[in-house]
C-alpha cells in the first residue's frame, strides 16, 4: 500500500530528531529514525528502509538537477541536514510505493502555509539555535506527535 508523507513534514520529522540541530549529521538522523522505528515498531514510508532510501533518491535528485558531483559521493560527505533544508522543502511530497521513494513536485498551486514559513525562517538564518528551531517548529504545530501521525504500525513489506 503507497503512502507519502509532506515534505515539511518530513522535514519536521528530521529536526524533531535532531533535537533542533541543524548542524548534525544526515547519517545521524538516519540512525535515530531508525531507532525510533525499531523501538515503536512504526516506519515512515512502507517498509522500514524507505526514509534512508528517499534521503538517497534526494541526493539523486539533486545530482540530476544540478550535475553537481556524484550523488553516492554527495552521502559520503557527511552533509550537515541545513544544507538540505532548502532541497527537501522545494518538493509537495515524499512518496513511496513497492517501486521506491519519489519526491513529487508541487501539486498545489503553492507551497503550504509551513512550508512556506519553513521557507522563511530557514532562508533567512540557517544557523538558527536548537532552542529557536524547536521553539519555531512548535510555534506552528510541530511536535513529537508528528513521528506518530506519519508512521505506520508494523512492517508492511
């Protein structure tokens, strides 16, 4: 069964785990969606796998737009999750099926009110404190509850 899962969504998920960081690790984000999914018995997407696996199709993604570097060599850089902010935020959604992860341009006419206040707050300062990124995120409906209501129980595939 498909799902997605809106990218400021996504992107809320990212910074709620990394407690506000902006500064840390892709990998480290990785690491702890799959331990919240491990512990929760939960996963984003349709199977376990899917949330690293569209971190890897962004990075794709973002090669083939830009051809830029190698997208594998682009992951292995370590890339701090402020420097995808503006990438993850210019898709509508995050889709996933039995054939992969897609990040799906906008089907709306615009951008989400968050999305676009993420927009804001993140363009004008990408070196926001952890206390201000989680003070933001609260400030327009972002909680711990957002791991709950874009995961799913159980292992799908």
């Amino acid at each position: 069964m498909p799902a997605s899962i809106l990218t400021e969504d996504f992107l809320a998920i990212c910074l709620i785990l990394a407690y506000g960081d902006m500064n840390m690790e892709l990998e480290e984000i990785i690491c702890r969606v799959e331990s919240f999914q491990s512990s929760s018995d939960r996963h984003f997407g349709i199977s376990r796998y899917d949330f690293r696996n569209a971190i890897n199709m962004l990075s794709f993604n973002i090669y083939h737009e830009t051809g830029i570097g190698n997208y594998k060599e682009m992951l292995a850089i370590k890339p701090l999750l402020k420097n995808w902010i503006c990438p993850i935020l210019q898709y509508d959604d995050v889709y996933f099926n039995d054939e992969g992860e897609h990040w799906c341009e906008f089907e709306r006419k615009s951008p989400s009110p968050k999305n676009l206040k993420m927009r804001k707050f993140f363009t004008v300062n990408c070196d926001h404190s952890k206390k201000d990124v989680l003070r933001f995120l609260n400030e327009i409906g972002y909680n711990k509850a957002i791991l709950l209501k874009c995961s799913f129980p159980g292992e799908q595939r």
